[in-house]
C-alpha cells in the first residue's frame, strides 16, 4: 500500500531532467558532443507531455546506440543498422507509445541505409535523432558515409574516393514529413528541434552535428565557434527571412534555380529580396535547395527544421483498417477463424 | 440436360491423377478446384503441387511445365501417391516431362490440339508421339481440348486469347464426370471468383460443363470411376495447405494467449501465402507488416514482442540466413519471437518451388556465437496449425525464439482436416511483470523464464539489447565469470523446453530390426512405406521428430530397442549427423535433394534392401 501512496504523489510532481536518468554511468569519450545531445533530450523531456513509462529508446551500434541505457525510459539497445526496424514493429504494434531512435551516421546512413529510407516513406511515427560525427568512432575511425570526399582516415590512408550522403536531402528525397538540423554545441536550438519532433506525428528525423573529439575533432568547429557561427551558420525560422551574418546583414535570395547571398543594404537589395522560410511548403524544390547549401562552401549551412508535413502516418493506416473491420465484421472469434470457408461434415 | 447415357461405373479404391500443362494454363488452380471437390466428397486425399519459379515461362517448353497431383482414396492416406493412374497433359512439353511417372498402363488424356509442329519441336519430340507407337504401354485418350472449349464459346464476347485460356475448366469438367464428383462447387467458386467479370465467369462455367457433357457424349471412355468415401472420423473438416494451416495455428495463439498478432516479414516463395492469409484477418487485430527486407521483417517482430505482442516472421532458406543476425538478438534479449521458415530447394536462390530439408542445421546453428533455440518441424499440411500453435505456446512460456520449419512440400500441398474444436486447444497464459518491487529484467523463474516487462508499465523502465546481460539485473556486462554463466543459463532454458515435449509414439512394435527416423514433410511417405513393410512382415517400426530442439526425451530409449536405424531426408543428411553426435550411434542415410518429396516405394525399397528382402518387388 505504501508504493501505491508514493506512486500517486510521484504523479503529481513534476518530472526534471534528473528523473529521465538511468543512473547508469555515462561512458562516452570525455568532451564527446553526445554528451550535450544526452542533456538536451534530459532536459526536454519532462514538458513533451507524454508519460515516462511510455517512452522507449532503440539504438543500433555504435557510440550514438548506447544513448538508450542512459535514459531512465524504456530502452532497447539493437543490432547494426536495424533501429528503424525494430521501433518501426514496435510503434505499429503499439501505437500507444512514443518511439524515439538513437543513430549515428554509420549506423543509419551505411548499414541501416534502407531501413531508414522506408521509415521515411511510411511514415513510420518515429522520432530519430541521427548523431553525425561524419566518422565511425566505435570502430576507431574509419570514414563514414557522410565523411567528405577525401578524407584521410585509417581506412583510407591516401583520402576517401567516394561522395559524402546529405543527410538531410536523403531524409527529404525519402518523404519524411520532419526534417531538421541541429548542432551538439547549441543546446537551445537542439531542446528547441527536439521539443518540435516530439509534437510531430509522423517521421521526426533530426540531423545532429556533433563533434568527436577523437577521431574526427574540429569537424563542425566553423558552424559552433562563436567567432565564425553566425557567418557560417543559417537559422530556419518558419515565416522569417532567411538572414545570417554578425551584423544580420547578410540574406539568402532566391535566383532562379540559385541561392546567392546577398547584402540586403548594398546596392538594390534589401531585406524584401530574401527568401522567407516555409517549412510547410507543399512543394519540397526549396526545401531541397535548402539542404544542399551545406554542400557549397560559399552559402552558409542551414540549421533548423527544412521541412514540416502532415500526413497519416504508417501505424494509424494499420489500425484504422483493423477498426474498420473489427465494426464492419465485429471481432474475429476461434470458431468463426476455423469454420468459415469450404468445410463439410463427416457423420 | 444433354442426354446422358449411362456408362459403366467401376469401384476403386485410390486413384492419382495429374494435372499438367504450361505455367500459365491454369494448372495449379485445376488441380485445387478438383482437390476442394473431392475432399467434399469425403475421399481421403494429400496433393503435390509441382511449379517452375517463373510465372509465365515460354509457352511449350519443357521448363515452363507446372503440375499438380493428387492422390485420392476411399481410405488413410498419408502421400500424394507415387506414379499418376492419370495424367491429363495440356501440351507435348507436359506429356514429355511427366510420362517417366506414370504407372505402366495408366490413362493419358492429351489435348490434341497443342500437339502441332511448333509445340513438339519446343517440346524436343523430333516425331509426334501420338502418332508413332511410344505411347503403346498406356491408355491415350485424345481429345481435342482447345478446340471444343472454342466451340462451346462461340459468339462469345470475349478475345480467342481468353476464350482459350479457359480450356483448364473443359479438363477440369472432363475429370469431374470421369470420377463422378459434382460440379456444383465449381460453379459456386466460378461465379463468386469473377463475380466482376461477367463474361470470363459466364465463359468458365460454359466450357467446364462443356467438358462435363463431353464425357457422356464420347465414345472415347470405356467406364467411368468412383471412389467411394474414406471412412473419416466423424466432425467437420476442411481441405488445408501446410501454409494456410500454419497461419491459422499462430492466429489460434494469438485468441487463445489474448496477445495481439504481429507478422513482420518480407515475400518470399514458398512461405509468401501465409501473409497473404494473414492479411485477411483485420477483424482479429492482426497487423501485417510487410518490411522493406528479411531482416527488417525479423527486426519489427522483435520490436513487436518487445512492446508484448504475438510476433511472427515468416521466410523461407535465404530469408532465414538473413535473419540470422536479429534472431541472435531475440536470443539475447530472451523475447518470444516464432520464425516459420517454409524450406525450399537450396543453396542460395537454389529451387525456390520446390521442396526440400536442407535448413536443419542453419535454423540450430546458423546464428554467431552460442545462440540455442527451439527448433520445430511440422509432418503434414494440416499439422502446421498444431506446432504453429506450439511454436507460440512455448515462445511465450519459455521466453525464447522459436523455429518452425515447414517445407514446400506440405506449405503447398494439401489434405482434409478434421477441425479442433475451440476447447480442444488449450488457453496460452501470459503474464506481463507490473509488480516494481523486486523487479530485474533477467530474474528467471522455475523454466529459467525471465519476465516481461513491456513498455507502459509505469515503475519497471528498463533497457535491454544484444550486449551481454548481467545475471539477473540485466545491466551490460564483460565479466568472463557471468559471461559463462549466461550461455549455461540459455542453453539450459531451451534443454528445458523438453519438459513439455511429448514423448514420441512408436508406429509399430516397440524393438526390431530397423528404425526408421523422419522429420517434418517426409512424414507421409514414410509412413506408407513402413506400413506396407510391416505387412510385408519386416521388423521395422517408424518414429517421427515433430522437435528437433530439444529432442524428445524418450528418443534415446528408442533407438536403443533397434538393431539399425534409417533416416530418410530431403537432405545430405543433417538429422543422421545429429543423431550420431547425440547418441553415439550409427544412421543408415536415405538422402534425396531433386526438389521433390520422397516417394514412399524410394523409402521402401531401402528397408527392404538394408533388411534383405525383395527390394519391394
């Protein structure tokens, strides 16, 4: 009787970051940026308004997968490449609960590349935070498949040949209706991004930048340094223009089938030439666009959400057609399953 | 009513007949309309069908030839009977491939028409072989099927492509006044499959009453045939493939356990139909889950059960070796997970449909590391409901993956089943851990059992994975010490299983000569030739391995009882390997991998050569 009585107060206080902690010691190389993005998902969790015994966290392999055994939530901790898949059978068998994936670059672009894609095209109700260090890390550094064209890594001692994913462009090209990037060193931008896929239902991916300072440090040091951010680093904001630069001089203009920068005081230009960001544009062309200024060394790179969609998603489809027939035919019993169809009677 | 003039109707007790033509002459469904007929007609009855991997292969070639055989009795049959008494063969290629079955004597109905120049040379006949005395042995009946379905259709409105394509249905009516079953069924499933194409139901029903009347109105039948009924036991019974049996028995666990039923899969022949069976049944709260690929199809189950649903993944050879990886996690994770793996002809792509037992070894040891689970075989079609069902119970009471394995063989074929009632099955108990106190995710109880503790119960988050688990707390763990423990601890808990294991029944005395051991789809065949053996008064007696991990307890005392032991496979002999490792004994090997069943005179010739009889002669 006792538990009970602590239980119904545990109800009423409110949970803080504290209460999603496993307790469980946090094993990630000292100064890793998974150590921020942990914070983070600690910190928004207790006002996304769902219930802590209702979360789960399922990972694959690698440093990004052991996120679920920090989180005092529900956790299930996969095999290489296969979260999508197994939290994909998870929320449409229970749709009841709030899935979140834990991935890494590796794990969700390489190994796990097709599970991902085909979450996004169902429109699998899943959360996915995707860690891209643009290195593998638990196997000690070789390149990744978002590592840049010539990388130099232990498995490719005289640079990489082939091309880098974008994330982000993937995630678009595939139809997942939540797209955003966010960066290890701006928690609040990152609890923001992660507030936002919570209240998504749908495919909530999110692209995290994050550093590894041992094998790949510095990577994004250009976007999360405070000298060179805000010339490097572009905010999407829903309705806003799409400005950056240290004096908010600087904008993004919509030239054709180009993005140029311009200076919206220079010359004819002003803030009325720069293109105003719609997350929730029907129609992905600019979305994209957006998404491969990461790719130009000469725009800036975009953080925020590119894309917002609402769609029915895969597990509401499912259950729907089960109501559908469970009223149409009532619910299916023993008997009807055996003796329905071609049957006869032996006396 | 045509007249009809009465001919004379001869008795026999058992017939086979053969039903064979292109692929796309509409064979298969030939054959299951005339199976569906004849066990409403309460004959005994077990079927083979026998088709190529593509689904319109070049008209007239030897390799586009699909078939199905039936084997229909007035008593017990376990076989769909070794050489056809009739062949009905649409095209020259059919009639080429299948003639080396058939008994000496037997009835060979062709349709002339596709006997011409240009279909003989597809089918390598250098002289036609109607005309040429290479069929003397038999009873060639021949008939001009393409011709006469033409004619019955005139002014139809329908192409000559389509009109054509209905000649299965003049077979189909031919066969039916041949052996006097009644085409009323046939037309209930003519006019309820083309319900929404007036014309092609009109044209089918037209053309297999055509065939029906032909048979009275020709000269060419000397007598028609009737097979009375087998003497079944009484109740209600269906006509059941191996696949539409096992989908029903994992549905039967999932009202009877009270646990929703999740399929996570991918297509994939021979095991694709029992997806398409359970996609159906939306009413039962069945979520069929198509997957992107076979280990997507094996990952969503283990999410599934994780979350405590009934979760299943079907495949069949190659989708098993891709599972492989996210079966050793549901080991791990110690999650009730049921795999049918539907075997078919290997290695890699192989023979896709066709039949074979080759999968033995990878479903007990194809996964990394010391990865236990329980292996199940079904022995005929209608017996997939029951280790379907089997496969559930001891899933979810031992907390553990469980195998079952089927094959083509019994996935397609089928056979009349005398339907459970709904108290003959027993109900599945499951409790989900909602107590927090004293709660630890690997806590095992007196079957070594842990709990399950799915999410939404509030107090008892927790994280699992493929990392070795602490004892008891679950927590990840390197320790060499627990490391050994854990993979003493699931290796015991599937030994345990055994405990609920029936003890196998011996058909024939209890000691002898020879012992012949089976699993799975060879059960059939195995049967009939140990019978026939007996009652030619050899000592062989007959045991058959429905569990194959952990084997029955009583099976060493068996083969003890016995002089020597056979063991007949459709494989290089995988269950002989174990059995010898296991018991310390020798195996006498029968292995047959051509991608077809065992024909019991094969399995009986054996005992009769390794007991120096008369070889079966």
């Amino acid at each position: 009787m006792e538990n009970k009585t602590i239980d119904t107060q545990e109800l009423q206080v409110k949970l803080t970051a504290k209460d999603f902690s496993s307790g469980q010691d946090v094993r990630w190389c000292p100064g890793c940026g998974d150590y921020s993005i942990l914070a983070q998902v600690q910190r928004t969790f207790p006002d996304i308004g769902i219930k802590k015994e209702n979360i789960v966290w399922v990972s694959g392999i690698g440093c990004s997968s052991r996120f679920p055994y920090y989180m005092d939530t529900f956790g299930f901790h996969g095999i290489h490449g296969r979260a999508p898949a197994i939290a994909g059978g998870l929320k449409s068998a229970h749709p009841e609960l709030s899935v979140w994936v834990a991935t890494g670059d590796g794990d969700l672009m390489s190994i796990g590349g097709n599970h991902f894609i085909h979450t996004c095209r169902k429109n699998m109700d899943l959360k996915i935070l995707m860690f891209n260090n643009r290195i593998y890390g638990l196997t000690k550094g070789q390149y990744s498949p978002t590592s840049e064209k010539g990388k130099v890594t232990k498995s490719t001692p005289f640079g990489s040949v082939d091309y880098p994913f974008n994330p982000v462009s993937l995630a678009l090209g595939a139809e997942a209706t939540f797209v955003a990037r966010s960066l290890d060193r701006d928690p609040k931008h990152m609890q923001e991004m992660i507030r936002k896929a919570a209240a998504h239902k749908g495919t909530a991916f999110i692209e995290i930048f994050q550093n590894c300072n041992i094998f790949n440090d510095g990577a994004f040091e250009l976007l999360t340094n405070k000298e060179t951010k805000p010339e490097y680093v572009l905010q999407l904001e829903h309705g806003k223009p799409l400005i950056f630069g240290v004096h908010r001089d600087k904008g993004i203009k919509l030239d054709g089938f180009e993005l140029k920068v311009i200076n919206i005081n220079e010359g004819d230009n002003s803030i009325n030439d720069v293109l105003v960001h719609d997350e929730e544009d029907s129609n992905p062309i600019r979305a994209f666009m957006l998404a491969h200024m990461t790719d130009n060394p000469d725009l800036p790179t975009p953080v925020g959400v590119f894309r917002r969609k609402l769609k029915p998603t895969y597990d509401e489809g499912v259950w729907n057609q089960i109501s559908h027939f469970q009223a149409k035919k009532g619910k299916g019993t023993l008997k009807d399953l055996l003796y329905s169809g071609n049957t006869w009677e032996v006396k | 009513m045509a007249e009809i003039k009465e001919k004379e109707i001869q008795s026999l007790s058992e017939v086979t007949v053969r039903f064979a033509g292109d692929s796309g002459d509409g064979m298969q469904l030939t054959g299951s309309q005339f199976s569906d007929t004849t066990a409403i007609v309460g004959n005994d009855l077990a079927t083979l069908p026998d088709y190529p991997a593509e689904i319109r292969a070049p008209a007239g070639t030897l390799y586009g030839v699909s078939g199905f055989q039936l084997h229909f009795s007035s008593s017990d049959i376990h076989t769909p009977g070794d050489n056809p008494d009739v062949l009905v063969a649409m095209n020259p290629a059919a009639l080429k491939i299948n003639l080396k079955d058939l008994r000496p004597g037997a009835m060979i109905i062709v349709n002339t028409d596709s006997f011409d120049p240009k279909n003989l040379k597809i089918a390598h006949y250098d002289t036609n072989p109607l005309e040429d005395d290479s069929l003397s042995g038999f009873e060639v009946i021949e008939i001009p099927i393409t011709t006469l379905t033409t004619n019955a259709l005139e002014g139809s409105p329908l192409s000559i492509k389509e009109v054509t394509r209905s000649k299965n249905f003049f077979a189909l009516g031919l066969m039916y006044w041949l052996f006097n079953r009644p085409i009323e069924p046939t037309i209930e499933w003519i006019q309820t499959k083309f319900k929404n194409s007036p014309d092609i139901a009109d044209a089918n029903l037209k053309v297999l009453k055509a065939g029906y009347y032909y048979g009275d109105a020709t000269q060419l039948f000397s007598a028609r045939y009737i097979v009375k009924p087998a003497a079944l036991p009484k109740g209600t019974y269906k006509n059941i493939s191996g696949n539409e049996a096992s989908a029903l028995g994992v549905l039967a666990a999932s009202l009877k356990s009270g646990l929703d039923l999740f399929l996570g899969t991918y297509p994939i022949t021979p095991a694709s139909d029992i997806l398409h069976y359970l996609s159906r049944y939306k009413n039962y709260g069945v979520v069929t889950f198509q997957a992107e690929d076979e280990i997507a199809g094996m990952a969503s189950a283990i999410g599934a059960a994780y979350g405590g649903a009934l979760a299943i993944s079907t495949t069949s050879g190659p989708g098993l070796a891709l599972k492989t990886e996210a079966t050793g996690l549901a080991v791990m994770t110690e999650l009730p997970v049921v795999i049918i793996n539907v075997q078919r002809g290997g290695p890699s792509t192989g023979l896709p449909t066709k039949t074979e037992q080759a999968d033995l070894m990878q479903s007990l040891y194809g996964r990394n590391g010391e990865s236990p689970v329980v292996v199940l075989a079904a022995s005929t079609p209608s017996d997939c409901f029951y280790m379907a069902f089997e496969a559930c119970q001891i899933a979810l009471k031992y907390m553990t993956p469980v195998i079952l394995l089927t094959d083509g063989y019994i996935a397609n074929g089928s056979e009349p089943w005398k339907l459970p009632e709904e108290n003959d099955l027993p109900e599945i108990k499951v409790n989900f851990r909602t107590e927090k106190e004293g709660f630890y995710p690997y806590e095992r109880d007196k079957n070594l059992s842990r709990p399950w503790a799915v999410p939404g119960t509030k107090g008892l988050e927790h994280r699992i994975g493929g990392l070795e688990k602490e004892d008891v707390t679950g927590n990840v763990s390197y320790d060499p010490e627990n490391h050994h423990r854990m993979v003493t601890l699931r290796a015991e808990k599937v030994q345990k299983v055994q405990q609920d294991v029936p003890d196998l029944q011996i058909n024939g005395d209890p000691e002898g000569d020879l012992l012949v051991i089976g699993w799975g789809g060879t059960y059939g065949a195995i049967t009939e030739a140990v019978n026939r053996s007996r009652k030619a008064g050899m000592k062989v007696s007959q045991i058959h391995i429905k569990h194959l991990n952990p084997l029955p307890a009583n099976l060493g005392k068996i083969i003890k009882s016995f002089k020597q032991v056979l063991v007949p496979e459709l494989n290089m002999g995988q269950l002989a390997y174990i059995l010898r490792s296991e018991y310390l004994i020798d195996v006498i090997k029968l292995s047959k991998v051509k991608g077809l069943p065992f024909k019991s005179v094969e399995v009986q010739n054996k005992i009769a050569e390794i007991l120096g009889g008369n070889n079966g002669k």
